[in-house]
C-alpha cells in the first residue's frame, strides 16, 4: 500500500516556504544621490579658496604701480574623532540557526545592514547633528540660507529657488530638489485651465517620477515634514570611515552557545560650500 497524506500526514504537516516575505522599505537616497565621497578614517581637511576678488581689481596703467593681492584659503573639515557610529549586533542560538528553514544569518544581516542604513539616511536628510558626535542633517547645516515659504510647494517657489540658484552661479543641470511624496503629488497634480498638467514627463520616458521645472526630483518621507531643498549634490562631501560593515561573532557569546550578526557604520557629512543649498520651509501640503 502507497503511503499518502493521510496515512503518514507527518511528513506533510505543515510545509513552510523557505522564501523570505520582505517588506516594502523606503529605498537609501541621500548617498546615491551623488554627493563627493571620501575614504577617511580620521579627521578629514578639504582645502578652499574663497570667492572670487575680481571685482576689487583695477585697471593699472603704464609705468604705474601693480598693487598687491593677498591670497587666502579655507578648509572645510569633516570626521572629527569624536564622530560618533551608527552600530548594531544581533544574538541568535545555533539551535535556531540549525533549525531555521531559511538563512538565518543571511536575513540578519540584510535586516540590520537595512536598517543602519535607512538611520543614516534619516539623519544625512534631516535637521538635526552637530558636526561633533553626529553629523550635520541636510536642514542643519551652518550658512544656508532658509527661505520660509508658508504655503505650498507650487511651480512659483521652485522657480524662485531655481532663480536664486542661478544667481550663485550653481550649474543648474546638477541640481536636484529634495521634496516630500505629498508635496510632490501636490504640485505634480496642478493643472491648468484646459485641464493639463503643468509638469509632465518629456518624451525620453522618465517614469512615475519626473524632473520638475528641469530638476531632478528625489522623493522620501525621510525629510522634515514643510521642508525641501534644491541642491547642488556635487558640493556636498561625505567622509566615510565604513560603509555598513557586517562582521559574524562566532565565539563572543560561545557560554551561552549563540552567535550574533554585529553591522557598524560611520559617516559625515557637510557642504563644501555652504551656496549650494538651498533649503525650503513652512511647506503645506496641497495645491
């Protein structure tokens, strides 16, 4: 007799996938959005020169006297070593490790290694840091220049930003806008009179989320809610001292016959000039 489910349902009794469900996460954006990295472990000087002087300069004629003209530098200084890691570790038996159908040290990992990185991002686009323990937030930055808006993101407010852009000489084909998906939604749905919107997609075929008046549009719910910034990200530097790291402890916690998944990160971040951010405020949803 051919044995069947209902004869041996023991080897049957409850099947479990050995894929792994995931859950729909907010994608890392501030570092792929192409800021200038920089491989440090220590503290980390970027030469500067200062604005141009042109202006002061005089025509000098024949037989006249050339003044003279002091050259001055600047530095902007990133990694401090008081800059504090974003570090992580995770204990499992090996009973679990052994017995679980899925990779338990693979899902780990990619679970932490996922969420060290969504708190960088959280803290690289947000308005808070110091410079000291932590680094500065996109909004916290010092010398930018805030301008408070008090209503909601239109067409009108990217074109002022874009504008004064423009006036200190940032290249406009680098700049992106960082926006919220609310205020996103809101200013891609304005249409005009014959019922047309006023930003659509270009006939390259750019997908669901479209430049806005010629800016690359970077959306995440990672920013400050009434906040945006239009930046240059090519004047924007990150030290890194590791990427997220992951490092399996096999004998820290052998006495207790466990392991454990340990994932460290270290970053700062700052603009190497502070004119190429521009940052938004006073944002309200809708149109």
């Amino acid at each position: 007799m051919a044995l069947s489910t209902s004869t041996a349902p023991e080897l049957t009794a409850e099947q479990v996938s050995r894929i792994l469900t995931k859950p729909l996460e907010a994608a890392s954006v501030f570092l792929a959005a192409g800021p200038r990295i920089f491989d440090t472990a220590g503290p980390l000087r970027i030469p500067s020169l200062p604005a141009s002087g042109a202006a002061a300069l005089t025509f000098v004629g024949e037989n006249e006297a050339i003044p003279e003209a002091d050259a001055e530098f600047g530095e902007v200084s990133l990694m401090p070593s008081t800059m504090d890691g974003v570090k992580v570790i995770t204990r499992y038996s090996n009973e679990l490790a052994r017995q679980s159908v899925v990779s338990l040290e693979a899902a780990i990992r990619d679970r932490l290694v996922a969420d060290v990185a969504a708190r960088l991002d959280a803290q690289f686009l947000g308005d808070a840091g110091d410079g000291i323990d932590t680094p500065f937030g996109l909004f916290a930055y010092p010398g930018v220049t805030d301008t408070a808006v008090t209503g909601p993101l239109t067409p009108d407010v990217i074109l002022a930003a874009q504008g004064d852009a423009l006036a200190r000489n940032l290249d406009p084909s680098r700049l992106t806008l960082f926006v919220r998906p609310e205020d996103y939604v809101g200013v891609r749905g304005l249409k005009d009179a014959d019922g047309r919107y006023l930003i659509a997609p270009d006939a390259s075929g750019t997908g669901l989320v479209v430049p806005i008046l010629g800016a690359r549009a970077v959306i995440t719910a990672r920013i400050p809610e009434g906040r945006a910034a239009l930046v240059d990200m090519s004047r924007l530097a990150v030290a890194r001292d590791q990427a997220p790291t992951v490092k399996v402890l096999t004998e820290r916690y052998a006495d207790y016959d466990q392991q454990a998944v340990r994932v460290t990160a270290r970053y700062d971040a700052k603009p190497l000039d502070a004119s190429a951010v521009l940052t938004l405020s006073g944002l309200t949803a809708g149109a």
